[in-house]
C-alpha cells in the first residue's frame, strides 16, 4: 500500500488502470439486510477547498485548524450552502461540451480539490476477527482515502462503489479518516453525461466489520417457467465455504451453489412485483435478498419477461433534487418511485449510470423494468469528430470494463434490472465488444443494451435516439434501410427494437407522444420508448434580492453552459408533475382508450397489461353534453392481457342524442377506472374520448333572434353594437363595463424550447419561421368600416415590419341584445410564409387589476392544458380554474395554459362578467369543437422576455387569446419537431363568437 500523497492522480495514461488499494466490487444488501454490524458515516465532516490536486495537507491533519469548515455527508460542494452562499464554487452545465480542455487522460493544473476529515470509532471487537471495510456509494470524481496518516487506496467511477480494506490501519476508537477528492481526472472525460458538473462524497458512506466466513459476495439467478409456473434457483456464494440457502415462503433450505428446481411460485413483474426473501447464512453473517423470480429472453424479435411479451413506457431518470443535486435521499427515490407507477411508468432506463442501490431495491419492491446503465458517455468527443475518443482507444480498455463489471456485480441480484446498458453517448470502438463481453461473462440472462452500436453487433437490441415515427414504422416492419454490412443487418433485423430517448420534455411539451406510443403497440418488434427526461435539473437559488427560483444553465457564471437544456423534464424541480407527465400518463395508460378512425362514435378499449386482465377495473362510459353527464353506464367485461373491445355509442346509448338539443356539442368519454380507488392519475387507469356532434350555429336550431338591434353611433363618434362599443376606426374600446386596451387578430406566441429550436430533419425551427414572418411584431391596420344592414363590418390587415406574410381580417359585428352580441371573425393569410403560424385567433388585453384571480368558468377539454399534438390527458367537461391556476410555471418561461374545445367560458371580470360561447369555429377545411383559449396576466411578448418565472408581474391587463388553432408542440429541442397533424399552417381561418357582456 503507498503511505504518500500522489500530487496528481492522472499525469499520463498509467492512470488509466482500474481502482488501486480496493477490494473487488462487491453486490449490496438492502439497507438493514445483513447481520453484520456497520455504521452510517453520513453528517458532518470538516472539509477544506484546495484550488489544486496538490493541497499540501498531510492525510494525518485532522481538519481542526484554520482554513477547515463543516460540510454535510452525502453531499457535494458547489451546493454546501445553496442557495443562501456559495464558498465553494458554484455548479456548472455543459451538455455535450467538456468544460476543461480536451487533453485525455490529462486535467488543468487548476483543479479544485476537496480534502475531508472524519473521526471514526471502531469497537475493540471488530478487530477480534474480520476485517473492517470502508464503502463509498459514490464520490465524484477520483478520490483517495486515508486513515490515520496513510493512504490505502485511490478509486473512481462516480456513480459505482469502491469498498476499501482498512483493518491494518484502523484501531480500537477513535481513528481519523482523510479522504481527497478532485473535480476533474482523467475519468472526467468518460463521466460528460448531459447534468450538472458537481463534486464530492454524494452517496453513502459505511464503515462495516466484515466477519471471519462472512457473505463476501452473493450471486443470484432466480428463472421462472412460464410453461410449467415453476421457479430454479441458483445462489452462488463468495465467503463462507457452509453457505446455506433459505427461502421462508418456499419451505427451501439448500446447500449455496446448487441450482434447485423450487416448484410453483408467483413470477416477478412490473405489474405484480412478487419477491421471496432469500435468507443466505454462513458461520459469519446472514443475509437477507429479495428474490423475483422471473426470466427475460428475446425471442423472434420480441422482448419477453416470464414468457410474455412485454412492452416497456418509460422515462429516463438521472438523480436529481434542487438543493441536494445528486445527493438524493431515500424518501426522494420512493417519490419518484410512486410517481411514476401512479402515471403509468412501466420502466426506467438509469440515465447514464447505475443509480443509488436502494432505488433499485424501490424498483424490485414496486415494480419497475429498469434498464440498468453503465457510468460512461464521452459526448464532448463528438464535436471533436471523436478524435481521441476513449470508447475507440485501447489503452481505455481495462477501465471501461471496470467499470461495467463493477455495475454488473452490484446489481445483478435486482429483479427489476431486465438490461444492461454499456453507457451512452460515447461512439463506437473497440472497446464497445471488450465491455459487451465483460458483462455477458457475468451475466448471460439479461440482453445488451448500447445505443451508439447501430450495427448492433456486440448488443441484444436494437436502440435509437429520436428516430421520426416514419423510421420507427419501417423499423417495426423490419423495413428499415440496410446496413453496409450484410451478416451485420441481417443480425439486426432478428433484433427487438427501442427507442431509449424518443421525447425531449423540455418546457412545454412533449408534443406529439401518442404517435410514438402507437407505434410500440402496432409492432411486436418494437419493444418500448423512454421519454427524455424525468425532472428538471433546476437548482435552488436566489436573487440578490433574496426572490428563490430554480436556476439553470448560465445562472451561475458557467464560462460555458448549455443554457435551459437542462430543464427538461416530466417534473418541475420541486416534483410537481408538469402538464406533459400528465399527457404521458394518458398515453402510457394500461387500458388504452382510441377513437377508431373511419367510425364514428366508436372508441377502441384496449387492455395493455401483458399479465393482467381489467378485472379490477370498471369500464365506465358517459355522454357528455355541453359540459353535463347526459347519460351514463358500465360495460361489463373483463378482458384479458392484450384484449380489447369497441364501445359503440349506438350500442351504450342509441337514444341519447335525438333526445339533446341540436345545438349541444357532445362527446362519448369511457374511462377504466380502478375498483380499489387506488391513486392514479387523474383517477383512472386510461381513458378516452371521442367528439359525436358538434352543436349546431343558432341559425340552423331555430334560437336565432327574429330581429336584431342595429349599430348605433356613440356621442365620441364611434360606434355601439350591443354591449361592444367600437372607435371611430372600427377597434374595439369597450366589451360592457370593461374597457378594452387591445383587440385584434394575431398569429404569434410566446416560444415554446421547442419552438426555439430547429427539428433534425427541418429547413427553419418554427421560432425563426415566425420572426421570417413577422409574428414577433404584428400591429392591425383597420381599413373600413361600414353597416351592411344590421351589421357593423371592419375590414384590414394584420402584419409586422419587413415582410409581405399579412393577415387579412374582417370583423361582422351584429347585437343580439342589448348585452349580447355576435362577432364573425374572417382570418386569410396572404403573401408568401416561411413556414408554420403560431395561432390563428383573436387577441384582447382587457383592462382588469388583479387579473391573475379572475375566475374562469368554462365548458370543453380539460382541466388540464392541452394542444393539438398534447390532449389524450384532457377530458370533455365543465371545468373551473383561476387564471393563475390556467398556467403552467415552467423553469424557463413560455407559451403555457392553452384550454382546447372551448365551447362557452364565464370570466368573472371586476365590471362584471364576460361571457364567450363559439358557434362556429374553423380553421382551413377543418371544424373545430370549440376555440383554443388562453388568459394570462401579463402579455406574450412579456412571457418571452422573462428568463425565470418570478421575472413575471401583472401588468394591470387580463390578455385573453381566443384562438381558431393553435401549433402543436413537438419536440423539437432534442429530436424531431411538430408532427404534420399538429401543425399550423398559415390558411384561412373563421371564428363565429357570441360575447355576452
């Protein structure tokens, strides 16, 4: 063992060597799983910033003097004392940049490193017998660990354990523990994974007495036979030569090392997380595992577990929380956990590294496919044509499968781990073969999982990032374009197919999920999609004024950032779901609800469990009717995995719409909903809805009004036309007692990340398409203004500096009443456009102090946000909100709130309510249900301005959009953009609106 400080720990390419001074990678119980005593080393430590590797302090310095400071353990530095103070330094976000230059194995001189000191008592009776073992979850980057004045070992592998043999230098009591941990090493280079560059002892850290003939070791293979129900169990045990294997439920107890036919049992799955305890004693220690007993395999293409073929709806999920960055705690990993059972989350793929131990012991205990990935991904290489990259590089090889083998040997005994994954993002090479072959040398029962290998020669499965669904369709076919080399493709065509990233949620959306989610249910092959990604990575900070928000990119003085990419998540940071959890939930929900193209009236019910039946479900149907339960019922049946049913509204309610009025809009809804109550999103455990009749203009049901009051003039020279009174131009002042600070017709919205950004495969992102055009600075020329009988018509021309892209407009006022009126608003682009058009509608910003409290009543999709390519979560009602309640604060601020098939809404105004009830709403060819509204407090060129939420105030202004159409949301960020049945093309474009004022 060395007794010196080494000054640089990655100087040349001998620091390319695995771990040194420490013990094989070892599996790990769960918490409280073993007999053998052990203390959580987990508080405060003393802890002292260095601005080099070289710190100058000797490992026997116990950290009293000056210079030293308290720091919590598990935790990293940079966050100490977020968001209050910052002492040592602050995080960093690069995506795909490395922040230091490109030099591997070599680091800058400049690097900070922290040296922490702990005092640890060890009892008199652990050095009777034994040995005494130090373990680290996780310390990020390299570090060194030394124990009274020597230095026993250096390790890395951020995310991996390192257990280290202490026993020679601890004694009984008090003993000094110094451990040295650099920001940046050679293994910087392998660790650039698309998160926060953050440092220090983040996970556990145990000191443990190890036993004479103690557990070392545990391997565990426990298969089920789907053909016979049977189970085989096999417990391989390093350690005590008189290993004996109990399973308490089984009635078993057999010799370790024998693989014994154990009969019947219940086999493990995500939907029924079964788990036997598997007691393994030795003469020194017992041990507890929780056992599935399960088999994965792929066969004709198809991904089975226990025989079945299973379909995995997944998210990906790095470790995160807003103060603690990496450092998450237990009840933070049960959160999400529930979380994503509770919408609908089948699987986890561990982006990029193996995650904290227990939250696969959550995953096992409540049911999870995880894919379990490897701590590696070079990125930064890329822009460097991978030049030099590590995955390519032979001298790389024994620290990559390291690595790999580490993961394997922690993890394998986890019932939910259904793949490994070999890393992400590090290109292809050599190396890719060396590390598939390392973990299939451990561990043959799961497939191989390694999205950089398109070939697919050294993986089980096929795997992509953001194919467009055109591609995923030919894939699911097996129609997809050949590989140069032919026994390569012809390999890969036998493989099933995933897409571990096919959806960016960054900001508002997803857009565009149900599409993908179609495709993984059409075709056998393809086997599942993990959405990008779970939670916002913002961290908890301050103004200078003390105001909190989550900051992101570029908020912390980054010399390189990669900006709002890393709040992309299905969370907002403080784990509240965001609108696009709740659209996955609909759409990975097990009971599948569709409306059958070419059927109208019909909805398909589809059960998506691959074990389960919908026994314990109820099917409940409804016809909803302008907002109101017309008729309900149940259809009794029970269907079986795969199952499915049609619910014809003819055959549920064959009466219920002659006996509505013509002019009401009606919809059948069916939802599956559990008879258990258990918490589900939005109640249910799928649900749909399909449109049977859109509720007839006045004109055509026989209510239209037999005579009409006349446009009037007002003493200022406008113009009165009902409740609307008009300026001598023809623009609207006044909506009842409210007056009115802007109306006119627009076409732009504040831009989604999406929005910013340009799809793979596009010509022009939507965001510029819409500056081309002019939308950012639209401004209303009103040309005429004339009666044509009892209607008070407005001619012009809606467009923005420096392009000939215009809307023409014309406004048909008539007055029903003296309160109520109707307006006919006639939208026609004209001009050449560059691309898509944000909304079609009408704009107002009404005059309203505290306008964020105004009460909004209104009757179409909801409660939720919802867009053309992001409605599966919303459901035809009568919905209630405030106007801040409308929106959505994301981490970055942009378009949010949109309500779709808005029939009739009530806004409670300060000079009384307002009503809006469309008659007529079209866009092109195609009919709408309602309008698309929105209300905000503050403007859309405000939201786009605001970096941060709390950068928004009210304005004194109740801006509401009354929209024709709307784009959809895509996901264009990181991978393909707005689908084509959910963009917005300029077009015409009429909105028939009743206001009631």
């Amino acid at each position: 063992m060395p007794d010196t400080v080494v000054p640089d720990p990655t100087p040349t390419h001998e620091s390319l060597t695995p771990p040194t001074g420490v013990r094989d990678a070892r599996f790990r119980p769960a918490d409280g799983a073993s007999d053998a005593p052990e203390q959580r080393l987990e508080g405060t430590w003393r802890f002292r910033l260095s601005p080099t590797a070289d710190t100058g302090l000797d490992p026997a310095d116990d950290g009293a003097g000056p210079g030293w400071a308290d720091l919590e353990v598990p935790g990293h530095w940079q966050l100490a004392e977020a968001p209050d103070a910052w002492p040592y330094g602050r995080p960093a976000y690069t995506n795909v940049l490395y922040p230091i230059p490109v030099d591997p194995p070599r680091v800058p001189h400049e690097n900070p490193t922290g040296e922490y000191r702990r005092t640890v008592d060890v009892p008199a009776a652990w050095l009777a017998g034994g040995r005494v073992v130090l373990r680290f979850e996780g310390v990020d980057s390299w570090f060194e660990v030394a124990v009274n004045g020597r230095v026993l070992a250096q390790s890395h592998g951020s995310r991996l354990p390192t257990e280290v043999d202490v026993t020679d230098a601890v004694h009984a009591g008090a003993n000094l523990l110094a451990v040295r941990v650099t920001q940046w090493s050679a293994h910087t280079y392998v660790e650039d994974q698309d998160q926060w560059w953050l440092s220090g002892i983040f996970r556990d850290v145990t000191l443990a007495h190890r036993p004479a003939g103690g557990v070392e070791h545990v391997t565990l293979r426990a298969d089920y036979d789907h053909m016979t129900g049977t189970g085989t169990l096999r417990v391989d045990v390093e350690g005590g030569s008189d290993a004996r294997v109990r399973v308490p439920d089984l009635g078993l107890e057999v010799a370790a090392g024998a693989t014994v036919d154990v009969g019947v049992v219940e086999p493990w799955s995500a939907e029924h997380p079964r788990l036997y305890d598997v007691v393994v004693s030795t003469g020194g220690e017992t041990v507890t595992l929780r056992a599935g007993f399960r088999t994965v395999a792929v066969a004709d293409g198809v991904l089975t577990v226990n025989g079945a073929p299973v379909k995995l709806y997944g998210v990906n999920r790095h470790e995160f929380e807003p103060t603690r960055g990496r450092a998450v705690t237990r009840a933070t990993m049960l959160e999400d956990v529930l979380l994503m059972k509770r919408h609908h989350v089948n699987a986890v793929r561990t982006s990029h590294a193996p995650p904290h131990p227990h939250f696969l012991d959550l995953c096992d205990e409540h049911g999870l496919y995880v894919v379990d990935e490897n701590d590696l991904e070079t990125h930064g290489f890329e822009v460097l044509g991978w030049r030099g990259n590590p995955t390519d590089d032979p001298a790389w090889e024994p620290l990559l499968v390291d690595r790999v083998q580490r993961m394997v040997r922690r993890d394998a005994h986890h019932a939910s781990v259904v793949m490994w994954s070999l890393g992400n993002e590090a290109g292809a090479g050599v190396n890719v073969g060396a590390m598939a072959a390392a973990v299939r040398a451990l561990d043959p029962t799961r497939p191989v999982h390694y999205e950089g290998d398109w070939s697919s020669a050294h993986v089980d499965v096929y795997s992509r990032m953001y194919a467009a669904t055109e591609e995923v369709a030919l894939i699911g076919r097996g129609d997809e374009p050949a590989w140069p080399d032919a026994a390569a493709d012809a390999r890969r065509r036998t493989l099933p197919f995933v897409l571990c990233e096919y959806a960016h949620a960054m900001g508002n959306g997803p857009g565009g999920l149900t599409e993908y989610v179609d495709l993984v249910d059409a075709h056998p092959r393809v086997l599942g999609a993990f959405v990008w990604e779970w939670i916002d990575h913002g961290i908890a900070t301050r103004t200078a004024d003390g105001t909190p928000f989550h900051g992101y990119g570029g908020d912390f003085g980054e010399e390189l950032h990669d900006g709002t990419f890393i709040a992309d998540g299905l969370l907002l940071p403080d784990r509240t779901p965001s609108p696009g959890l709740l659209e996955l939930a609909a759409v990975y929900a097990p009971v599948g609800v569709r409306p059958v193209p070419g059927r109208p009236g019909v909805l398909l019910v589809r059960n998506r469990y691959a074990f389960t039946s919908t026994a314990h479900a109820r099917l409940v149907w409804e016809v909803v009717a302008d907002g109101d339960v017309a008729a309900t019922g149940e259809v009794e049946t029970v269907l079986a995995p795969g199952g499915s049913t049609a619910v014809h509204v003819d055959d549920v309610a064959p009466d219920v719409l002659t006996d509505l009025s013509p002019a009401a809009t009606a919809w059948l809804v069916v939802r599956a909903v559990p008879r258990d109550g258990r918490d589900v999103a939005a109640g249910h455990l799928g649900a749909g809805h399909v449109l049977l009749r859109r509720g007839a203009a006045p004109a055509a049901t026989g209510t239209e009004p037999t005579s009409r009051a006349t446009p009037a003039a007002t003493a200022a020279g406008g113009h009165r036309v009902g409740s609307v009174e008009l300026d001598a131009t023809g623009r609207v002042v006044r909506l009842g007692g409210t007056r009115v600070r802007l109306a006119r017709v627009d076409a732009w919205r504040a831009p989604t990340d999406n929005d910013r950004a340009r799809a793979w495969a596009a010509d022009v992102g939507d965001g510029d398409a819409w500056e081309r055009a002019g939308l950012t600075r639209l401004h209303e020329r009103l040309d005429t203004i004339e009666r044509d009988g009892d209607a008070l018509v407005v001619t012009g021309r809606t467009a923005g500096a420096a392009t000939d892209c215009a809307l023409r407009v014309r406004y048909e006022w008539r007055a029903v009443d003296d309160r109520t009126v109707d307006l006919t608003l006639r939208i026609a682009p004209e001009g050449r456009w560059p691309g898509s058009v944000a909304r079609l509608g009408w704009l107002l910003a009404l005059e309203q102090p505290g306008a964020g409290d105004v009460v909004v009543d209104w009757t179409g999709l909801g409660p939720h946000e919802s867009y053309a390519d992001s409605a599966r979560a919303a459901l035809p009602g009568r919905w209630r909100h405030t106007v801040d309640a409308l929106g959505t604060r994301y981490t970055h601020p942009q378009e949010n709130g949109a309500r779709r098939g808005v029939t009739h809404a009530r806004l409670d105004l300060a000079a009384g309510p307002l009503t809006v009830t469309a008659l007529d709403v079209r866009h092109g060819t195609h009919a709408a249900p309602g309008v698309e509204l929105t209300a905000r407090p503050w403007s859309d060129t405000a939201l786009a301005a605001a970096a941060h939420p709390h950068e928004l105030a009210p304005d004194g202004l109740l801006w509401l959009h009354l929209d024709a159409a709307q784009h959809g949301l895509g996901s264009a960020a990181c991978g393909p953009g707005v689908l084509p049945d959910a963009v917005l093309h300029p077009a015409t474009a009429t909105l028939h609106l009743r206001l009631h004022a």
